[in-house]
C-alpha cells in the first residue's frame, strides 16, 4: 500500500464506522474490496493488517453495531473473508475475536440481521473467500455453520443458494483432503467425520420425496463434480448411483432437470471418461425416462462430447429426432391407420419444436459426428414444418390436422425452422432433385409472402443464400446449376419488389443479401450474369439515396461490393451482352459526396469503407492514380466528427503507405503515380504535398483516445519503413535524396506539428525525417493505452471520494430545510 493511501485510510475507515454516515453509493465498497484483493494477492495480507490497524478496528465498530447498515455489514463479512484468507492473518484475527464474530455464533446468523438478504450474501461470499486452509475449515465445521449453510441451499435468493452449494462443496473437498493418508473406499467408516456427516445428508435427502431437497441435492453434487475430478469423487458417486438410479426408475421423474445438469457436469468430467464408468448406464436410464421437454439438452450435450460411447450418441440422436419425426407421422397417410403409433401430445408442443432446432442447427455446425446424421428426412421435416407455418400443408390424417391451429403463423418456429433449414444447407450436394426444389419453392414461398415480417424475411434470405452458395461445390451436376439458376433469377424478381418496399428492415435486408451474394458467389458467371440483366442494380443505385441512414450504409457497401467485382479482380465476371455495365459501375464520385456531405453517421463509415476496401483490392478508381484517389478521400473526411469514420480513414492511409513503400522497395516500373518515385526524399515530398501527414500528426492530438491510437501506430509503421528504407539505401552507397538530420533542437511530444506549422514541416523531408525519428511515439503509444480515467479509478481517488462523500452528507444536513 502506498503511503497516500495509508494517510488517507485511518479517516475513510472511521467514516465508514460512523453510524451517522450511511452509505449511499454501494459500488464504492465494491471498488474498496477489489482494491483489498489486489494487496491481498500482491504481498502479505498479516502485514496489511499490522501495518493498518484501523481495518481491524473498523471490522469490530461494524460487527458490535446494535442495528448497522446492511450494506456495509455485507461489506464488512466480505472484508474479514478477504483477509482471512491466509492462515496467519486468521489467526491474528481469531486473537481479536474478529472471525467469531462475523462468522460465528456471535455474529449476525445469531441475531434478527439474518433476515436480510444482503447480509446473508455477504456472509456467504465472506466465508467461501476464508476458506483457503485448514484453520478456516475447522472453524466452519466446529462452530456449526454446516447447518446454517445446508439451509442456505433453499434460500429464497438463488444467487445466495448457488453460493451455499459452492461453499458445502469446498467443504467436502476440504474435508476429504484433510486425512490423505486413509484409504478413501465406499465404505462409510473409512470417510472423515465431516464428510461422512454431508454424504449421509445428501443420500438421506435423494431417498426423501421432498423435491426441494432433491433439487438441492443434485446442485451440490453436480457443484462438487464441477469442481473436482480427483479419483475420491468416483468412490462417492459409487456410493450414490443406486439413490440416483431410485430417482430414475420413479413413474414420474420429478428432478429431470437437475439430473440433466449432473449428468452433463460428469459427462464432461475427465474423472468419468471411462466407458465401463456407471454414469453412462444412468445417462442410457435418462434419455429413456426423462422426458423429452426436459431432456434435449442432456441429449444435445452428449452429441458434442468426444468421450461419449457411440451408442449413447446414436440414442440421443433419436431422441432428438423424436419431434422431427412426429411432424413426418402426422402428416402421413400412415399415422390415421388404427394399427399406427400415433405420436404424444407433447410432441406438438411448439416450445419443444423449437427447442429442439435449435438443438440440430447447433449440432449442424459441429465439425464432425461420430453417427450417421439423418438428414433427408429431417430436411423434409423442416420444410413440413414451414409449410405448416404457412397454412399450406396439406395432410388427409386427423393428427396433421392438430398441427395447422397450432403451428401456423407461429413466429418463433418459423424462425427456428429457417435457421435450421439455412444450416442443412451443408448436405445440398446429397440430396435428390426433388428435395432440392421443396426447400428452393418453401424459401420462395416465405419470400414472396406478404405476410413474412422482416425477421422472417431476413431469415429466408439467409436460408436462401446459403443454399445457392451448395452450387459452387464441384460434385454438383449440369441439372442442379439449372435449378440453381432458376431459383436465383426468382429470388432477384422478389428482391426487385423488396428493394420497393416501405418497410426499412426489408429494404436493409435485401441489400446485406445481395453484398453477401455477391462476395459468396463471385464465381458463379451465370449468377453476375443474371443479377446485370435484372433491375437489381439501378434500384441499388437509387438506394443510395434513401431516406433512412441505415438503408443507405447498407446501399453504400452493397454498391461498393458490386462495383468493385465488376471492375476488377482475377473473378472478375465477363459480360456476354451488357453494354451499360461500365456506365453502372462509374460510383466514386456519388460515393465522395456521400462521404464529405451526407448528415447521418452510418453511411459516411460505409463510404470510407468501401474506399478502403477498393485500394485493397485493386478497384480501377483506385489503381489509376492512388495519390489521387487517397487525397480526395482524406479531404472528404477532413473535420469529419464522426470517431469511427476518422478511424477508417486511418485505415486508408495506413494501407496507401504500405503500398507505396511497397512500389518502391520493389522498384516496379509502371505507369502507377507510387512507382515513379525516384527515392524516399520523393516519397515523403508526395505525403507531404498530399496533406496526409499533416492529417496524421492531426489526429494524434484527437479528443477521441482510439484515434489517436490508430494515428500513432500508422506513424510507427511509417517511422519504421523510413528506418528501413534507409538502412537499405545505405548499405548500396545512396542517401536515398535526403541528408543526415542533426541531433540537435530535437522535437519532443509538445512541440508536434500543427495547423500551418505542420504543413509546412511536413512539405520538407529532412524535418519530416527528424520528427518521426526523435519524437517519442512509442512512449505516447504506451501513455495512449493507459485508460483516461487510470487517475480517477486508483485506490487514493477512491478514498478521496469516500471522504468527499461523507463531507457532502455532512454538508447537506447542515444546509437542509
């Protein structure tokens, strides 16, 4: 501890002991804790203590408070656990009687305090933070707080509950490693005292019929598993399989999801990994007995785990598909036959439809499965289900007919259904002709629809772009393209309509399809081919100017996107029979008005975006003269407010720099503006003419801390081609047009470059050269990283406002009336 915050302690501690000063900002305390942890971990917490005895004397002010703040008594209980925390400063503070009386008897458990629920949390917290040796683990056991906290696990707080399971499952573990040398065996006799006692409580509450205390039960040892994968933790649930197993064999299993929970703890518990371990013939128990609203996810989790035996994969698979097949049965000419298993209620519980897609969407995006996934069916399942959900179902079987009031309409299984038809899309290459086109005219039908709502839309256009993206797999045939081509020129007819509609959402979504259709399928000819002789294009020109900002970002990186893959690149598509295709493309200059003069934010950081991206990426605008190109840009964003547009710009010129120094080390010999530099004098004499530079050294002085950032690592990356491009030049006996820079007058981080000043040195190489060098940029880089409030979230600035506050309240009294 600093000696500030030594002078300053004694007086926060005494305010904080005054009754007469309540709290009024809680996460003042918190910052003080946080501030305490970090002494504690840092050094010594006995020292602390010795060298600050006003914290022992605030703890006993509070504790002997007939009726104190429940905050800062939370606060308090929490404090003595922190330190308490090493054996030697529980002992100092047992002499004191401090750990009696927070966490004992005497302290606020055995008094009407206990009814509040901050104190209770905070006692908690305290405790679990003790309990770090055996000294601690002594005291809970031998002063009765093992009953207090076993009562805990019910309390109304779930947060404090969850807290009571974590501090009994220390316990446990505590108290088994406490005799290493016995020989830990199922037996009960061979058990410590105190774990014999827990154990005996949990079996005794597993055989009761009270739910509670099952549920209870179940959290700790699910808790303690967590927590622990030593080998005794097989011994003790060798000891309390067969309870468990009860639970399972009941009619009615009652605890199925925190049997879910504990399964799925162990299951993922290297201490049961082994497939002859008991848990996976409780786990087999489960699937079948739980039912199927409770257990997808148990089923979900064993499908993700590599340690699971295949056959407990391939059945939690069926019962994932359970659902999926329901769908398929109802809507079968099989399912009204008298002799047909019709399937449960439940399965048409839209709850549990939902639940499970998204259960086989997140399994779609595995990697791999270690079962044959059945996907035909499931892909007819789903496009069941949206059919359904559209009213355009058609079943001859009494149970179909349940499903259309049920499903239809139905928001939140469309959007399940189409997010797990959009990640089916992986199997497109396998599936037949006529499953491909249900799903291509289901995606059309939501498309075309009226009655979609944005959310819907977007999802189908997800769905849809997806399934188009399965024609650039090589396996796919001469027919699949043509259905492919078919299916994309109709999206384009309905995304001619949506690019119309008075809905933004529509409109905005349409757009983020067509940028992502164009990046995913630039090289498909047939697809530009299809989308140049369509009206998509002039409608996205329109779009730019559209009365709602994000629609227009959306339109400004749509068309940026589609100019740029026009125009250049190795995929560049070639046009059969497109005269005008030139003329649709011509968009910098509607791209820089947009940037220098639109009013909203959005669009102004897609248009440097796209002049990012098109330097990249070789855009003809950009290529053809970069300096040029560049220059225009960094005009149009000149006093621009916006940070994240300034940040772009950054960008741009990070990437121009790079590519310059590029040409030149290279020495290309093109017609480009970069290559016809003779040297780096020529180089520096181009940025500064561009007033680039002059942008640079401006927005390292930037209100906004991440520009200032960005200015100054693209002055370091530009510091450092200097250096080597003149290391290099050197060595071939060429100074490379400048001179030795003197020593002497060195510019410091005050004297950096501005207005007229910074023009001026920027248009002169040597004075530029002497800037970079002997400026400290990596010392302002490092001052830059350093949070602008690091002064006033110190612990000095957090006493001083504890003090300020207490001062305030005081002044406040005075001045009330």
């Amino acid at each position: 501890m600093d000696a500030k915050c030594s002078q300053l302690l004694p007086s926060v501690c005494t305010v904080l002991a005054d009754p007469g000063n309540p709290v009024a900002d809680d996460t003042c305390l918190e910052k003080l804790l946080d501030w305490f942890k970090a002494l504690t971990s840092a050094g010594p917490s006995l020292l602390v203590l010795r060298e600050n005895p006003c914290l022992i004397e605030l703890i006993l002010a509070v504790l002997n408070q007939g009726e104190p703040d429940p905050i800062l008594l939370s606060f308090i209980l929490r404090l003595t656990g922190i330190f308490a925390a090493s054996e030697s400063s529980f002992q100092h503070l047992q002499q004191q009687e401090v750990v009696f009386g927070a966490f004992g008897e005497a302290g606020p458990l055995g008094s009407p305090l206990w009814e509040d629920m901050t104190i209770r949390s905070g006692w908690v917290q305290g405790a679990y933070a003790m309990l770090q040796h055996y000294s601690a683990f002594q005291f809970l056991c031998n002063s009765g707080a093992l009953d207090v906290i076993f009562t805990l696990q019910g309390d109304p707080s779930l947060f404090i509950a969850a807290g009571a399971n974590r501090l009994l499952a220390r316990l446990l573990i505590f108290s088994v490693e406490s005799e290493p040398s016995r020989l830990l065996s199922s037996k009960d006799c061979d058990w410590p005292a105190c774990a014999r006692m827990m154990v005996a409580r949990v079996e005794e509450a597993l055989t009761s019929r009270s739910s509670s205390r099952i549920k209870h039960s179940l959290k700790l040892l699910m808790t303690l598993f967590e927590h622990s994968q030593d080998a005794w933790t097989k011994i003790l649930w060798s000891h309390l399989a067969e309870t468990v197993e009860a639970l399972l064999m009941e009619e009615s299993v009652h605890a199925g999801p925190w049997l879910v929970d504990l399964f799925l703890s162990m299951a993922r518990s290297p201490a049961f990994s082994s497939h002859e371990c008991s848990l996976w013939k409780l786990v087999a128990l489960a699937l079948k007995n739980i039912s199927l609203a409770q257990v997808g996810p148990l089923a979900h989790g064993l499908l993700k785990l590599e340690a699971c035996p295949q056959a407990l994969q391939a059945q939690s698979l069926a019962v994932l598909l359970q659902p999926m097949d329901g769908i398929l049965l109802a809507t079968s000419h099989h399912a009204a036959s008298p002799n047909a298993s019709s399937p449960e209620p439940l399965l048409f519980s839209t709850s549990l439809l939902c639940q499970t897609m998204a259960h086989l969407k997140e399994i779609q995006e595995s990697a791999c499965l270690a079962v044959e996934f059945p996907h035909k069916p499931l892909i007819c399942s789903v496009v069941t289900i949206l059919q359904f959900c559209a009213g355009q179902a058609v079943s001859s079987s009494s149970l179909g007919a349940t499903l259309g009031p049920l499903l239809i309409g139905s928001f939140r299984v469309q959007r399940a259904a189409l997010s797990l038809l959009e990640a089916l899309s992986r199997w497109a290459a396998s599936v037949h002709d006529e499953e491909r086109l249900q799903v291509f005219d289901i995606l059309l039908m939501y498309l075309q629809s009226p009655d979609s709502s944005p959310v819907i839309l977007k999802k189908a256009l997800q769905g849809t772009l997806k399934w188009l993206r399965s024609a650039l797999q090589p396996s796919v045939s001469l027919a699949d393209l043509q259905q492919h081509q078919k299916f994309l020129r109709d999206t384009l007819q309905v995304l001619r309509k949506h690019l119309c509609s008075p809905s933004w959402e529509v409109r905005d979504s349409s757009l983020e399809f067509l940028s992502l259709a164009m990046k995913h399928l630039r090289g498909l000819d047939w697809f530009w081919q299809e989308l140049l002789s369509s009206e998509v294009p002039r409608l996205l020109e329109d779009l730019l100017g559209d009365p709602e900002s994000y629609v227009r970002a959306s339109a400004v990186r749509t068309w940026g996107r589609f100019s740029l893959m026009v125009n250049s690149g190795p995929e560049a598509p070639v046009f059969k029979s497109n005269e005008n295709s030139k003329e649709l493309c011509v968009g910098g200059v509607r791209l820089l008005e947009i940037l220098s003069s639109d009013a909203e934010g959005f669009p102004r950081r897609a248009a440097i975006g796209v002049f990012l991206d098109w330097l990249k990426e070789g855009h003809p605008e950009a290529s053809a003269s970069p300096t040029e190109f560049v220059s225009r840009a960094l005009q149009a964003v000149d006093g621009d407010l916006d940070w994240e547009v300034k940040m772009a710009a950054l960008d741009l010129v990070g990437v121009f720099i790079g590519q310059t120094f590029g040409r030149l080390g290279l020495g290309e010999s093109s017609t480009s503006a970069g290559s016809s530099l003779a040297n780096l004098a020529d180089v520096l004499r181009l940025f500064g003419q561009m007033k680039m530079l002059g942008f640079l050294f401006t927005a390292l002085q930037d209100c906004d801390r991440p520009v200032a950032v960005k200015a100054c690592e693209v002055l370091l990356a530009l510091k450092s081609a200097i250096c080597k491009h003149r290391s290099k030049s050197s060595l071939s006996g060429d100074a490379s047009g400048l001179k030795e820079v003197p020593t002497e007058s060195s510019p410091s981080l005050s004297s950096l470059p501005a207005g007229e000043a910074a023009e001026k040195d920027c248009q002169d190489p040597e004075r530029l050269c002497q800037i970079l060098e002997f400026v400290d940029l990596e010392g302002l880089r490092r001052t830059l990283d350093v949070s602008s409030d690091h002064l006033e979230r110190s612990p000095q600035s957090l006493l001083q406002d504890l003090l300020a506050a207490a001062g305030n309240a005081e002044e406040n009294r005075v001045d009330c009336y």
